[in-house]
C-alpha cells in the first residue's frame, strides 16, 4: 500500500500539503498546532525531546507553564483530530521513537528546512557535484524561516541559521558563474535573492552580471530602481558598494561606446535621463554622480574661498503639505523638472531624489542666492503647474542626505 506524502514547507511561510493537497489547520498562522508540526517536522531524524518541545511552544505562554506535560499531551491529541479532519489520513504525521518526537515513520514526510540544510552539508563534502547541490539548495529557499512567526526563540534563531546557509549558496554560486563566463546564471541568481531580500544589496551583484553581458541599458534602469528604492523606502543614500558598482557600469558602457565608435550617451535610449548636458542648461545626472561632483567641487571651491550647496526641493500642495496622489505628484515632478532646466545655470547639476524630491547642486552661491534661486523656481512652477502648486526647500549638507 502506498504511503502518504507529506510535504511541509516552512521557508517563506508555512504550508503543508498531503499527497499534493493543501491541508489547512486553522486560519491563525501562530497556532500552536502549525508550530508543533514544524518543531518536529524541521528537527530532522533524531526529533526532538519532549522537554525541548514543551520549552519552545508553551516559552511565551504564562497561562500553561503549571502543567506543561498535560498542555502538550492535549495539543498532540488534538492536533490529531484537527490533521484528520484537514484531510491527512488518521491524522498521522506525528510519533514517539526513543523518547523523543519524531515524523510518523508511515507516512512519507518532506520538509524543506530540513532538506535544504542537508543538500548544503552534502555540497560541503562533495566538491564535483557541490555547485549542483548547491542550486537545488538554492531553488528550495523562499525566505526566512517561518516568518509569520519569527518572535519565538526558537524560530528566529534557526531562521538565522537557513539564512546564513543561503548566503552561502549566494555566494558561491554567484562566483561559479561569474568563473564559467555565465552571466545570465549569475544575474538569475542575484535576481532571486533579491526578490527575497531588497535591502541586501544583491541588487549589485545583478547589476555587475548585467554589465559583463553587455546589457548597460538594463543595468542601469536597475541601477536607478535600487537607488530610488534606498532613498523612497530605506531613507538613505547609496552606499559605498553600490556607487564603486555604479562607476563600475559607466566604465564598461563608456568603453563599449569608444570601441563601437559610438558615444554611449548618443547610443543609449537612456541617455536623456541619466545624463543631459546641453547649452546654457544645469547637469542631469544620478545620485551617485551628484555626490562624487559634490565632493570634488567642494574641495576645489574651498580652495578659491568660494562655497558649493545643497537644495532640497520637494513638492508640495497649497497648503505646503506632502502630495500623496502618485499621479499628481509625477505630473508636478515633471513639472518641476521643466522649472530646474528653464531656471539653472548651466554649471549646476540637479537628481531625482525620491518620487516627490530633487537635489540641486549649486556652486559659488551663498545662502541668500539659494533663497533667490527656490523663489524663481517656485514662481515658474507655478506657471507651469497652476498657481497652487508651492514648493518647499532645504539647503543641507552631504551629510544630512545619511541622516
């Protein structure tokens, strides 16, 4: 007879799945029931001993720590109840053997956790089939450890564990196809991890595989997505890796573009928005490129005693209140985008800072010339966008952009 097969998934979230069904037990995702089949079913073989089971699920819980033997027997119990009637066949996943709690050895029972970490272990004692292991340990990782329930002690810290593993198959696989020459496996890989996790930078390491395809004009929308996302969501400026990245990148097209015999910019469908240089019109440029002009002007402007700053503008409504409509606020950003070229000499330079906010860079003006220059701009979008359009200012340091 065959058995039953059971999978249950626990990275990314949790869900089980009887002979490709998915079974639900219960609509809270912190119930004690989806915590006692994960303790069990992610501590592989050996299982894990009742006063280690009592300890993790009843740690947080005051009410059941008089009776905890009585607390787990009568969960156990009615676990079972609840998984037959889900639709697991006798309700069986769960067993004692030697003391301890293990997977029910009639029924076929999977974990992901439990398989990712034993594909890592493999690769690390088997160098030829290592890289292949290592994908399938990588494909099997949909994120963190149980996040929906991440306050206890006990998840969180294997959730650091996968995670540390994972970091691992990023790394190495990343580096075996940047070795092998297979930039697009490499890109996939970066691609997925980010997908996972924004804020760790493996945005970066898409990017690079981009540029060693070629693929300058991906790379750098991607670019400008990545920095956008740390300014709008993350409050903070590019970091020292992403802009070594970003010099990386203009590197490589510049020189793609000398060996074609062709300028990037003249080639590059995005040569308008990352760069505009014409007559008697401010520099365009990304953030990254403001910050390295700031400091290379600020060193020489100091030299001639003369000052270089910083303005703020962000759009705002009559009121002077953010604008919180996307539309609204796209259409009064490129409004404003009209004031800055019509408005800027030619020697300053302004990016997009965030969906409502430009950063202007101003050279050899005090603060009264930058008080003048806000006037001129908020008279022209106003013009431009309608007499209730207002603009609010800052005049910052670099430093303030970190804060």
């Amino acid at each position: 007879m065959k058995k039953t097969s059971i999978y249950v998934k626990t990275l990314g979230g949790f869900e089980i799945r009887c002979n490709d069904k998915r079974v639900m037990l219960g609509r809270n995702k912190g119930s004690k029931y989806i915590q006692l089949v994960s303790r069990v079913c992610s501590a592989g073989e050996d299982g894990v001993s009742k006063e280690n089971l009592q300890e993790d699920i009843y740690s947080d819980d005051v009410n059941e720590k008089s009776n905890l033997n009585n607390s787990l027997n009568n969960l156990i119990y009615q676990f079972k109840k609840i998984a037959e009637k889900a639709g697991i066949p006798g309700g069986k996943i769960i067993a004692v053997s030697g003391g301890n709690y293990v997977v029910d050895p009639s029924v076929d029972v999977t974990t992901d956790a439990v398989l990712f970490k034993s594909l890592i272990i493999e690769g690390k004692s088997n160098a030829e089939k290592k890289t292949e292991l290592y994908q399938k340990a990588f494909d099997l990782y949909k994120g963190d450890f149980l996040p929906e329930l991440d306050e206890l002690y006990w998840i969180s810290k294997s959730a650091v564990e996968y995670r540390a593993m994972y970091e691992e198959c990023v790394d190495y696989l990343s580096e075996e196809y940047r070795k092998a020459g297979k930039y697009k496996d490499m890109a996939h890989i970066f691609h997925t991890a980010a997908s996972i996790d924004k804020d760790c930078e493996w945005q970066v390491g898409e990017i690079d595989a981009l540029r060693m395809q070629g693929n300058y004009k991906k790379a750098f929308s991607l670019y400008e997505e990545m920095v956008r996302y740390y300014a709008e969501e993350l409050g903070i400026s590019p970091t020292e890796h992403m802009q070594n990245c970003y010099q990386e990148l203009q590197d490589a097209a510049a020189s793609a573009g000398d060996a074609d015999g062709k300028s990037f910019k003249e080639d590059s469908p995005l040569s308008e928005e990352l760069s505009v240089e014409e007559d008697n019109k401010p520099y365009e440029c990304l953030f990254p490129e403001m910050s390295a002009s700031y400091h290379i002007l600020s060193r020489n402007m100091e030299r001639h005693g003369l000052s270089v700053f910083l303005l703020l503008l962000t759009i705002a409504d009559y009121e002077g209140k953010e604008i919180k409509q996307e539309e609204k606020a796209e259409r009064r950003m490129e409004s404003l985008k009209t004031a800055i070229n019509e408005t800027l000499r030619r020697g300053d330079a302004f990016s997009k800072y965030s969906k409502t906010q430009y950063l202007v860079l101003l050279t050899g003006t005090g603060v009264e010339e930058c008080m003048v220059v806000h006037r001129r701009l908020q008279d022209r979008l106003k013009e431009l966008a309608g007499p209730r359009a207002s603009l609010n200012y800052r005049i910052i340091s670099y430093n303030d952009l970190s804060n």
